[in-house]
C-alpha cells in the first residue's frame, strides 16, 4: 500500500491552480495574483508572501481545501522472531488509547480501525492478564498511526503546515532473513515488504536481551549470527531491489541498533550496551555498513553502529516455574516515548550533519527528511526571525531550495536547552501544538540521552 502515494496525488490534482513548474517531488511554483507561492503538495500546504516586495508578513494557505494536511513518516523495525516487535508495537500504541497516559498535545490513532483494535488488546492483554501477544511469524506488516494536533479547526491551526503527522511502522520479520522463502510468491511477498519499507529514513535493529542473557560471556556469537543473518538476507535481495543495478538514492540511512527486552537487564543504561556491541561484534558490524552501503548512491550517508537505543515494552515478571509471565507492567516501559521523536527528528539532524561534512546529491538530502525544511519552520515557530527570512526566499525554490534552507535547519537542528524550553513553554501557551509537538520532541531527545536511553551520532 502507498498511502503517501495517494496523499501526493490528491493533493496535486485538481486544486484549481495553475502549476508554473512540477519537480518530481511534486512540489511547485504557483502564481496568486503578483506573488508566487510555493507549494509542498505532499504536505498539502503552500507559502504565499503578501507581497513580493514586502516580506514581514507571510500566511500559509492551503493550495484547496483539504485537510487534514498529513506529514508522513516511516520508520522500519528489523528483529528476529521472538524479539520483541510485536509487543513493542502494542506497548506504542495501547498507552496512547488510556486516559491517563495520553498526551496533552496531540490523539494518536492508527488508521485501520482493525489494526488498532488488535494492537489494544494486546495491550490489555498484557495490562490485565499478564498474556503477552499471540506469536506472528512470517507476517511483514505495516501499521499506520496518525498523530492528530490538537486544536484543528482553530484559526491558528489553520496557518501550520501539517495537522497530521503520520508514522508509518514497518515491522519487517527477522525470520525472513534467517529461512528461504517457501515458494516463489512467498519470495515475491518478501521484497515486496521490503520495498514497502524503503521510504523509511530510520531503521532499528532489534537486540534481543533475553538472546543476550542466553549467551552471557559469548554474546559475540548472538551478535554475529545476528548480523550476518541480516546482511545475508539483504544480500538475498539486492538484486531484485536494485533494479537494473542502479543504487538507490532512498534506502533507509540511519540505521539504530537498539536493545530490546532492556527490563531484563536492569543494570544496562545504553552505554554499556553500545559497548558491549561495541566489543563483541565490531566485525559484522563493519561488514553489514559495508553491505548496506552498497545499496545506496551517496553511500558515505549511511550510518549504522553510531546511534543505539535501549527498549522495554514493559516490565515482564517471570515465574521461577516457567517462561509464562505472573506479571506484566505496562507502566514500566523504556525509550517506546522515543520512537516517535527518533523517526520525525533524526533525519532533520543526521540530513545537517551530513550536508556539512560531505558532498551528498541534493536528490539524496530531498529523500532523507524530505520537508525538512517545513519540519525547521514548525520546529521554530512562526515569529522567528530566521523563519521569515526564509519563507521570503521561497519564490527562489527549485534546486537551490536545500541550501537555501540550509541555515534555517541548522538553527533548527541546534535549538536545545534553555532555548528549546522556551518555544516549548510559549509554543503551549499560545497553544501551537504543532511548534509544541516537535520541540517537545526535541526535548524528549535530550532526556533520553541524560536518562541513558539513546545515543546519538554526534
Ligand atoms: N522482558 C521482556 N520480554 C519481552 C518484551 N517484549 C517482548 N517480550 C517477550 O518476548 C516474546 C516475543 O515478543 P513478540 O513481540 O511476540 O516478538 P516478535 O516475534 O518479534 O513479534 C513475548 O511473548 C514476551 O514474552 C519486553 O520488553 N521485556
Ligand atoms: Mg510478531
């Protein structure tokens, strides 16, 4: 399914004004009266100056009336089976759905009725009766949740770029890369998810703790047949993937080896578990970035082995009797908060880092965090200087569009701190949810690196 697809169609056609340009991004230059007014179909928005000549004052308006107006996101979840994906997908998403836990800014709701109603009972199931999830093998499946703003409708909402930020969750099974497919429409299946999932900038890496709990004192062979499983798996596909052999300009670039199960091992904060990954497995790690990097056109953007995460979907009590758990704590939960600012954050920052450091094809910049920019502009929020300054130069877009915004997102990127505390406390007040979503993003970024959760490429 192509959801994004579809959104881009419906946003491009018919909107009763006359395309000046159409870049295969579906972004365009549009003429209103004397001004020119670039519009993101894919976001469902466009800026207008007031007037070319006078640039104080700059509204958004929507090319039609279509709302919501969807920002999507896609995130790719990797684990082999039995580590953990399903009961972190329900332990995402069930807390979402409780009073008690849900957020002040913002409903989460998945877009298949079915899927959501699954994923809930999951949850309760885990809550009230300590049962975690029915196993799933073999099952590649994407789940699409949207984060819903609050205050649609409002007059100010009317003036943000998005109201919906979208994620979309491709849960990829580990088996597949562990066991030959069964038949050739099976074959055909597994490369067709795989596909699904290459719009994702963000991929994580499951490290199953039970796993390393098993193999205390020889975790490197865990790590090993791990990794190589993985790299196997995507060597199995590469050809079918790379069509004709040309690489892919989009490919997921960030790849976050994350510990699953972390309740298991209490002592670990994320340093000792990049460290022990660090020690023990430093060779199949360089050999599968050197695989993934094969994939891709710009292959010095790619990371893999620089960011790690540690992750409890919720703390499982065991009995000495047997695996069955007595008792599953849905409130202990681990980094699951972090998921959504790592794949809506992560590409803005990795897309400055990288742009800084290399030559990378604007093509490849535009795949990852594509609209960063409007990310940049949210992120700030509509009074910043900068911000201005950089809608002004909006009529100017086309190529030279990513550099243009280059200092906007690097101001975006840097914001932390007191600063950052401070377009969240006024973004609240002024109940800009959307400003105050994707700060509070940031901020949750900065908490989970002092908390010991998340380590980020620096
Ligand atoms: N201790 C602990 N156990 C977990 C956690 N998540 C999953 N498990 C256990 O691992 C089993 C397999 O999880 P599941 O999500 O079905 O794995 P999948 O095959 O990757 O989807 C569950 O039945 C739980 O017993 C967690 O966060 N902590
Ligand atoms: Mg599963």
């Amino acid at each position: 399914m192509h959801r994004d697809g579809h959104a881009r169609r419906r946003a491009g056609a018919g909107s009763g004004v006359n395309s000046a340009s159409a870049p295969p991004d579906g972004s365009c230059d549009v003429r209103f009266g004397s001004s020119i007014a670039h519009c993101e179909p894919a976001f469902g928005w466009c800026v207008v100056p007031h007037s070319a000549a006078s640039i104080s004052t700059v509204s958004y308006v929507l090319a039609m009336a279509r709302y919501p107006r969807v920002r999507e996101q896609h995130v790719a979840v990797f684990g082999e089976a039995g580590s953990g994906k399903t009961v972190l997908v329900s332990s995402f998403y069930g807390p979402s759905q409780e009073k008690s836990f849900a957020s002040d800014l913002f409903d989460l709701v998945a877009d298949e009725i079915g899927q959501g109603t699954r994923l809930y009972k999951n949850y309760l199931g885990m809550r009230d009766h300590a049962t975690a999830p029915a196993h799933t093998r073999f099952e590649g499946t994407t789940y699409y949740f949207s984060l819903k703003l609050k205050g649609a409708g409002k007059v100010k909402a009317k003036k943000r770029p998005f109201d919906v930020l979208r994620l979309a969750w491709h849960d990829y099974p580990g088996e597949w890369f562990e066991e030959s497919p069964s038949s050739e429409e099976e074959a055909h299946r597994r490369i067709d998810t795989f596909r699904s999932l290459l719009r994702s900038d963000v991929a994580l890496l499951l490290v199953d703790g039970q796993k390393l709990l098993d193999y205390k004192d020889r975790e490197e062979q865990y790590l090993k047949s791990v990794l190589t499983n993985f790299r196997q798996g995507l060597l199995a596909l590469k050809e079918d993937l790379l069509n004709d052999g040309g690489r892919l300009d989009e490919f997921p670039r960030i790849w976050i080896i994350a510990l699953s199960k972390a309740d298991l091992l209490p002592e670990w904060d994320v340093h000792a578990f990049r460290d022990l990954v660090v020690w023990k497995a430093d060779e199949p790690i360089d050999l599968l970035r050197k695989t993934l990097r094969e994939f891709v056109v710009a292959p010095d953007a790619l990371s893999l082995g620089e960011d790690f995460m540690v992750l409890s979907s919720a703390k499982f009590e065991l009995s000495s009797a047997g695996p069955k758990p007595v008792e599953i704590d849905v409130t202990k939960r681990l980094g699951v908060d972090l998921i959504l600012p790592v794949a809506s954050l992560l590409p803005l920052e990795r897309r400055v880092q990288w742009q800084e450091k290399f030559m990378i094809p604007m093509k490849v910049l535009e795949s990852l965090a594509d609209g960063a920019d409007t990310l940049a502009v949210a992120m700030m929020g509509g009074r910043n200087p900068l911000v201005r300054k950089f809608v002004a130069r909006l009529p100017n877009v086309g190529p030279v569009q990513g550099r243009a915004a280059l200092p906007l997102l690097i101001e975006a990127v840097k914001l932390a701190g007191s600063q950052l505390r401070q377009i969240n406390e006024d973004a609240r007040e002024n109940k800009d949810y959307l400003t105050a979503t994707l700060t509070q993003f940031k901020l949750d970024l900065e908490r989970g690196e002092v908390d010991g959760l998340l380590i980020r490429s620096k």
